[in-house]
C-alpha cells in the first residue's frame, strides 16, 4: 500500500468518523430506543445510522476495500484491503448517559494493520495513526510515556469478567500490588491515555478485534506495545489486550505467562 493511497485512507476514515458523529451527538441529545441483540448486548437506531454513513463515505474514498462493520458483518468476497468498523464502540456507557463510548475505524492491508481513527465526540477527543507517520491527538503529536519501573506505574483495567476465572487472576493482583496506581477506565478512554502518557499499562481480557483495532495502531504509532494477553500479535479472531508502555508490557508479560505456567 502506497503513501498517497494510505493518506487518501486516512483522509476517508476521519470524514468517516465526523460523519457518524453528527449522528451519535443527535441521539445524545434526543434519546434513542434499545434493543437488545441475539447475544445479549444493546444496540440503538445511532449504532445502525453511524455505520450506514460510515460505510457510504468508505465506499466512495477507498472503494476497492472491504468493510466489516459491528452492526452489518463483512462483505462478501476476499479483500486485501479491509475496513474494520465500530461504529458506537460503547453502546451501553450510551444508553446509560455515560460518555465513554467512541466511533472505531481501522484499515487492515494484506493482514497488517496500518491506520487507525478513534473517535469520541461527546467525550471531545479524536485520535488517528497511520503506520510510519506517529499519533495524533487532535491534530497535536503524542507518545507514550518513558515509565520504566512498575512501581511508577498506572495500570487500567477494562473487561477482565473472563479474567476473573484464569490462573492469571491472582498475579493481575500482584501486579496491582505492585504499581503505584489502579483505575478502570475501560473502552476507548484508557488507550487514548496511554497513547498520550497518562497511564503505562491496559488490560482486558474480553473485547473483539472492531472494539481494538484503531486504538492498536494508535498507541503502537505513539511508542507503545500492543499484544493480546498472551504477547500475541493481533488478528480477527483477537479477544484480549496487553497494551503498555516498551518497559511496562515487557515487566508484565513474562509474569502473566509464568502464572499460566504454574
């Protein structure tokens, strides 16, 4: 993928993303009906619109890629341009008038990930990376911090239900322990955070690959690590995160994998 097509990319992702913030701001402001999907999790009329618009404005600034969407599933065919697209990353902070929810659109090429745009309108952030060229926070620059030891460390947690029930449950504790501070401040919120300094290492153990892809390529292009739970490298079929600091996530990983091992 060639430098021009991949700013083109990133040109359609963010206009993209403004336009399914209009829509999600509208329903902020009045109110949108909930239903509940086949397993088990909420989504609104605002979810649908935002991807409608969404896959529109993809269609005609990148129209040989493909999109996987939350709320459409994939396109038919076999793509080696692939958009992969939540539109209302955060339905139920939505719902419960709580404004941690974002829009999430990344591109994958030929299975790497290489573009990434994080957008949180009522929250008022938006984040985006493309490979090579750094993260960007509304249109200022940022790296993650230079935490070396993790008793200097701030460590967040976002979905771990799953974790509860792991043999690294006890050695997250150790590892809390350990830190200098804990908070949860989950879906997109604590990965634009790192990106930007403000914490060192993010767990979970319960997301899928739409809710994480953008904010991957994100705090990679800031300087961070960004793997599942087992130091793997990320795929469609991903459903955990360990995302830190190079110091922090190379602290906390071998100590998660010795606690499978015992």
């Amino acid at each position: 993928m060639n430098e021009a097509t991949l700013q083109q990319a990133l040109r359609t992702a963010r206009e993209a993303a403004a336009a399914a913030a209009e829509i999600i701001r509208h329903y902020w402001r009045h109110g949108a009906a909930v239903e509940i999907k086949q397993d088990a999790t909420p989504v609104t009329v605002a979810d649908r619109e935002a991807e409608q618009a969404i896959r529109q404005v993809l269609a005609a600034g990148l129209p040989e890629a493909g999109v996987y969407g939350e709320e459409f599933g994939l396109d038919g065919g076999e793509h080696e341009l692939l958009w992969l697209v939540d539109p209302l990353d955060g339905t139920k902070s939505f719902v419960r008038r709580t404004p941690f929810f974002s829009t999430q659109i990344a591109l994958l090429a030929r299975g790497e990930l290489v573009l990434g745009v994080s957008s949180a309108p009522v929250y008022g952030e938006t984040m985006w990376a493309v490979r090579g060229g750094g993260a960007w926070l509304d249109g200022e620059r940022v790296r993650v911090a230079d935490t070396a030891a993790l008793d200097q460390a701030s460590i967040s947690t976002g979905n771990v239900k799953t974790l509860t029930a792991d043999a690294r449950w006890d050695e997250l504790g150790a590892l809390i322990r350990d830190s200098n501070r804990i908070r949860g401040y989950g879906d997109f919120c604590h990965y634009h955070l790192l990106a930007r300094g403000g914490l060192d290492l993010v767990i979970e153990s319960d997301v899928n690959i739409l809710d994480i892809a953008a904010l991957a390529v994100i705090v990679r292009e800031a300087g961070g690590v960004f793997t599942d739970l087992d130091g793997g490298a990320l795929g469609l079929d991903t459903r955990s995160v360990l995302a830190g600091t190079p110091a922090i996530h190379a602290l906390a990983l071998p100590r998660l994998q010795a606690a499978l091992a015992r």
